[in-house]
C-alpha cells in the first residue's frame, strides 16, 4: 500500500455537521452586527464588487441586445403599420408645428422673464446604467454602474425622466444599490402640491400587482385634495430632497378615525422598463447646512 | 481544486444571469430562481458539505448586493443546501423526479421564509394573495428553467465524477 493513499485518507476534514454549526453561528453573528450597528459588509462588497460586477455587466450588454432584438422582431409588423398612419399623420402634424412653433418662442420670453428654469436644474446630477435587479420576486432594488470612486454615497436620491425612482442604499466602490420607492419596506415623506398638505408614501408589493401604491396619514380636513393631484417629496424628509416628484393620486378614501385620508398613488416613473435613472449628487442634509 | 473554481464561476455567472437576463424575461414581474436550482441540485448531486458551502455563498452574495440584513440570505440558503445534500444517498442521475421535487420544495421553504420573515412581521397578513401571485408563479418558472437546464447540471456532474475517479486511480 502506498504512504500517499493513507495520508489523504488520514487528512483531517471537518464533520458537515460541525461546519453547519460554525457558518450558522457566523450568520447570526452577522445579522446581529448588521442590526446594531450601521456595518453593512464594507470590505465584502469592495471585493464582491470588482468579481461580480464585471460579470453583470457583460451579461447586462448582452441580455440587453437579445431582449432588444426579440422585441424588434415582435413589433416590427406593428410598426409597417404604424407607419402608414403615421404617414397621415405627419402632414397634419407639421401644421400644427409651426402654429407651436410661434407659441414656443412666446413661451420662452415668458420663462426668462420670470427666470423659470426647468424643474430639477439647479441640482448636479450624474447617469447611471442599471447592472441588475433584486434576484428575488420579493422587493425591488436594482443595482447601478457607478459607486463611491465616482462620487455617489448613501442616501442620494435617484430619479429617471421627471419621477422620483428612489435612494441610494449602499454603495462599493463600482456599483451602488438604489431601493426603489416601490419597494415594499420603503416610506417617502410627501406632499400634494397645490395644498402642501402633507402624506407618508409607502411601497406595496400586493398593490404594485395593479401599478399603484399607497399613500396614508394624509390631513386634508377641507377636502381639496382630489384624484390626479401631483405628489411631491415634502420639505419635512430628512433624506429626500423638496420638490421631486413622485406620483399622482388615484385613490382617496377617509381612514375610519374621520381625521387622515389614505389611498392610491400611481408612480410617475414606469418601473417595468427603467434602464437609465439619474443620481442627484447632492445630500439632504449639505442643502441644509448650506442654507 | 478545479472543482471549486469551477464552483466559484457558476455561482457568480448564475448571480449575474439571474439578476439580468431572467429579470428582463419575467412574466408578470415575476422571474425564477436560479440559485435554488444550483444549491439545491449541487446538494443532491455532490452531498450535504457542498450543498451547504455552495447555498452559504450564494447567500452571501445576495446579502451583500440586496440585502438588508447581512447574513440572512446565507443563512436560509446554507440549510437548504444542507437538507438537499441528505437526500444525496437516494439520487439517480436517470431519475429526474427528485430533483424536480426537492428544487420545488426548496423553493416553496425559501420563499415561505422570506414571507414569514420579511412580510408577515410587518403586518402584512393577505398570505393568499403572496401564495397566488408570488410563490406559486415563481415555483412554476423555476421549474420550467430546471427542465431546460437539467441535462446541463448533469453534465457538470458527471465531469466532476470523472475527475474524481481520475484522481483516485492517479493514486492507486
């Protein structure tokens, strides 16, 4: 019998048993230091992130073509049929264009004399590809291209187009993770915008099903507030900057206590398709500190 | 120690295709499960310690990217691991019945979990409704993706066996 055989049989290995115990008392060990304290594996996602992201974005650009491509594919007998309408309509729209046309230029001396710039300009804000969504079918976070080398920290807000999408959660050094306001365990602060009353906006998983989520703790003892009326994030956030918005109510009843109003908001950001979302690269808490 | 290499990559390409490429295909906004297929099927196929160190991975990977709570995920993940890896003495490559059934159950015990956990705690208490649309679709899909990838899980089964055996006579 040869020696090599009998020192691999004799090499000590770890009964399964005893290596369950040990990861699962490392597990607590973890959760208990993540409840505590506000460590949330700093070192880990450093590392994870250069083997990870990589991989994600390959396979990001690549799924990104093939879903592209199928969808090309299916709407393309849509669109030889789209284009004939289309066709019609151009000739009437290009009448229209140039009565706008005039109006635009009446439209822009008006803004400059009231110095009106667009709604969020004022704000620094950077692009950001989304790598990944949440694995699970539970909540929804994604993950974007871009981390602290490139300026982003916690709790920046991110938008897409003119909607408040979410805030930053976590952030390595080449990829950040966003919680979507959608996301179940999510609160905003808001505020209706023609009556500045203030409002909790709270994600829902059971009522995203139908494209809409909650609102609640609304004070509206006049009434005013109505189905369609904007909601914006309220200047009372200790996170979310003033001003963005967020939805339009679709539903409003009277809660049984006779004094709050809850109900539905339909979020102004389409979440099944976001690609692209824009960080604001300015905190809360530095517009207060500056002010 | 090919093994584990090899083991290292199919975690992180799984993660990255589950994250991307299922979530732009879901129906309904509801995708499958791609790392319960890998831990499950690694833990019937290469038994309990793999099982279990394989979950307690791509545990933590999705803990460090999604998670609120740092160590859950592995923690549910490493059990499931290492409860597929007891039924490791009863496995038949020819028989596709227990896999199907023990990803299935994996699945349905991840996810109740998740709810218990995650929802239920904070008061949200229309379980059917999560059972219906949720749960359910997921386990569906996921073993609609097991059924295509099962030939390929096979595969990588059989080239770690061969391996093994190579080596065993390499010895002897």
């Amino acid at each position: 019998m040869s020696p090599m055989i009998k020192r691999k049989r004799d090499k000590f290995t770890l009964p399964s048993k005893y290596l369950l115990l040990i990861l699962t008392f490392l597990c607590v060990i973890l959760m208990g230091i993540t409840f505590t304290t506000d460590y949330l594996g700093g070192s880990l996602g450093t590392i994870s992130g250069y083997v990870v992201v990589p991989f994600q974005r390959g396979v990001s650009s690549v799924g990104g073509w093939l879903s592209n491509r199928s969808e090309e594919l299916a709407q393309l007998r849509d669109v030889l049929q789209e284009n004939e309408e289309l066709k019609k309509q151009v000739d009437e729209l290009s009448i229209q264009i140039t009565e706008l046309q005039q109006e635009k230029y009446e439209l822009n001396s008006l803004r400059e004399l009231y110095e009106l710039d667009s709604q969020y300009a004022d704000y620094e804000k950077t692009g950001a590809r989304i790598i990944g969504r949440d694995s699970g079918n539970w909540f929804h976070s994604f993950l974007i291209d871009k981390g602290s080398d490139d300026g982003l920290e916690v709790n920046m807000n991110v938008i897409a187009g003119n909607g408040l999408v979410g805030i930053v959660t976590y952030t390595g050094p080449n990829w950040s993770r966003v919680t979507s306001i959608i996301n179940d365990n999510s609160n905003v602060s808001g505020m209706i915008l023609a009556t500045s009353d203030n409002l909790i906006v709270s994600g829902n998983l059971e009522l995203m099903k139908s494209g809409v989520i909650s609102f609640s703790q609304l004070v509206d003892s006049a009434s005013q507030v109505a189905p369609g009326d904007k909601i914006v994030t309220s200047q009372i956030s200790d996170r979310y900057l003033p001003g963005i918005l967020i939805g339009y109510i679709s539903e409003i009843q009277t809660d049984s206590n006779n004094l709050t109003k809850s109900g539905k908001v339909t979020p102004a950001v389409d979440f099944e398709h976001l690609e692209e979302v824009l960080v604001i690269k300015k905190l809360k808490q530095q517009t207060g500190d500056a002010s | 120690m090919r093994k584990n290499i090899t083991i290292g990559i199919m975690i992180i390409v799984c993660f990255a295709l589950q994250n991307v490429l299922f979530r732009s295909i879901t129906f309904g906004g509801i995708g499958p499960n791609l790392m319960v297929v890998l831990t499950s099927s690694f833990g019937f196929m290469c038994g309990k310690k793999n099982g279990m160190i394989i979950g307690f991975l791509s545990g933590l990977l999705m803990d460090i990217f999604f998670g609120s709570v740092l160590g859950l995920y592995a923690l549910i993940y490493m059990y499931i691991g290492y409860a597929n890896g007891t039924f490791h003495k009863i496995f038949y490559p020819q028989d596709i019945k227990l896999p199907l059934i023990l990803i299935a159950g994996s699945d349905l015990t991840l996810n109740l979990i998740t709810y218990c956990l995650l929802f239920l705690l904070r008061g949200r208490f229309h379980f059917l409704f999560y059972i219906s649309n949720i749960i359910l679709p997921e386990i569906v899909y996921t073993i609609g993706v097991t059924i295509l990838l099962y030939p390929g899980i096979l595969l990588i089964n059989k080239s770690f066996e061969q391996a093994e055996k190579r080596s065993d006579q390499k010895f002897v």
